[in-house]
C-alpha cells in the first residue's frame, strides 16, 4: 500500500485524512451560496481547520448543472483564495477541485498541493501540470460523461469493475507522465456519472478499490444517493446518512474523507480508529 504524502505530511494505511470543502460558488447545492465571499470562504476555512481538518479543497464551479463558469471566472474565484490560505495556514495542505489544466497552473503556482480533478480526466494536461509543480492528483470516475451534466439512464456491465479500470489507468498515467506515486490518490466519485444504485454499489465495494494499493479518497458529504437511499431526504437532513458512509468507507480502508462538516468527521473516524485496532488486539 501506498504511503500518501502531501505538503510533507504522511498518510499511513489505516491513517485517515479529513479534506474539507470550502466552495467559492454563488450556487453550491449545499450551502446556497454562503461562502462565496472572499472573506465568508477564509473564514470557513479558519473553522475546518479549527475543526481538525488536514485538507481544505477549494472550489470555484458548482458540480452540478447551472450558469456557465469560463476558467477566467474559476481563476478570479479561487486563485486569490489559494494564495490567502497559504498564506494564513502554512502547514494546510491546499486542494483545488478544478477539471481545467489552465486554473490548476495558476492554482498551484498560488500554493496548491493537490489538484483534485472530480470529472475524470477530461482535460490530459491537467496531470501534466500536477507533474510540472510536484503537486497531488486525484484521478477520479465520472463515466465519462461531460462536466457539470447529469447522465441519463447511465449503465454498467459492472460499475466497480468500470471504476477502477479507469482510475487506476488514470493514476498510471500521472505516474509515468511525473506525477509524484506519493501524491496519487483514486476516487470512485459517488454520483458523479453513476445513479443512486451504481454509487451504493462502489460503497459495499470499496475495498476492491483499496486493494489496488493506490489511496482512496471518497466525496460522499451529503450527496444525493445518501439522501434517496433515506427515502428522500434534503440536504440539510442527510448528516447522519453521511457519517455512516464515512465510516463504512473507512472500515473498507478509504484514507481521505471530503466533508462539509470537519469536525464531525473526524470524531466519526476516531471511533472507526478504535474500533479496528480493538479489532487486531
């Protein structure tokens, strides 16, 4: 298994790293909006860190479908943001949800450590750029499927099978184009290219993915397969939902968790730590 190194911190098997998210959008599905300002986002990051976050994964694009986002607008949106952070936490490690190689330049030029490419591998260059500034990537599964739109009536022979074809593939990529193994993670992307069934299926089968050797991050935070899988729950009402997929995840052997609620991750996880090595006693 691969060690998971970041900003000079390292990530043990059996380690887990909280990433949380702080989203510079007018139109997040989870937070409407509230930390689009510049000082609205710096101060959500003084909290995720105060609320034991390792990782903070700024975003400048709503995932889902809305108003179209040019890479100048993405680049206004976080790269000052990037910059400010660095400058307060200088041992955060920094992370951009970006798909663009153009904003994952500036990016990590500003101080990013990893570049978190949730669509899939849309744009090559973006692992090329990764490897230019010995940054971290994340290869993700978005079943190829363009960015922002929702699929319809998406199928797989075998989801799982799909996911990790294409993640690891992915991974091996950046590593032969520079990228360092180190700071390679794979993520089955719940929802993302997938519906509800597709997104519980890799979540009873994530330690097939885990068994690749690459780390696994998972993005489940209060996503729409927890929430339909409970019958229909808004978004507000899906927490619970949430922090038992963390700890399922965990079980299985994910290493990095993307929340919106840090704190509460990491107690969930602390729990999960104790229940495991109770376990090999």
């Amino acid at each position: 298994m691969t060690i998971l190194r970041l900003r000079g911190r390292e990530f043990r098997p059996g380690e887990f790293a909280i990433m949380a998210v702080v989203n510079r959008t007018p139109d997040s599905f989870y937070d409407r909006g509230k930390t689009y300002g510049f000082d609205a986002a710096l101060a959500a990051v003084d909290r995720a860190v105060d609320g034991g976050a390792d990782i903070v994964d700024i975003g400048g694009v709503k995932a889902g479908p809305g108003d179209e986002v040019g890479p100048a607008e993405e680049i206004r949106r976080v790269a000052g943001l990037v910059a400010a952070v660095r400058e307060r936490h200088p041992q955060l490690i920094i992370s951009v949800d970006t798909w663009r190689a153009e904003v994952g330049e500036i990016v990590a030029e500003a101080g990013a450590d990893l570049l978190n490419d949730t669509w899939g591998g849309v744009d090559p260059a973006l692992a090329e750029v990764a490897a230019k500034y010995g940054v971290g990537l994340v290869c993700a599964h978005a079943g190829g499927v363009v960015p922002r739109t929702r699929p319809h009536r998406i199928a797989y022979d075998d989801v799982v099978a799909d996911v990790i074809g294409h993640t690891v593939g992915l991974a091996a990529r950046a590593l032969a184009v520079g990228v360092p193994r180190e700071a390679i993670l794979i993520d089955p992307a719940h929802d993302f290219g997938k519906n509800t069934w597709h997104s519980l299926e890799v979540g009873r089968r994530l330690d097939e993915m885990v068994d690749t050797g690459w780390p696994v991050l998972v993005a489940v935070s209060n996503k729409d397969f927890v929430g339909e899988t409970l019958g229909g729950l808004p978004v507000d009402e899906r927490h619970a939902g949430t922090m038992a997929t963390l700890a399922v995840s965990a079980w299985q052997g994910a290493r990095v968790f993307r929340v919106h609620d840090a704190a509460s991750a990491r107690e969930a996880l602390a729990v999960v730590s104790r229940l495991r090595a109770a376990s090999r006693a």
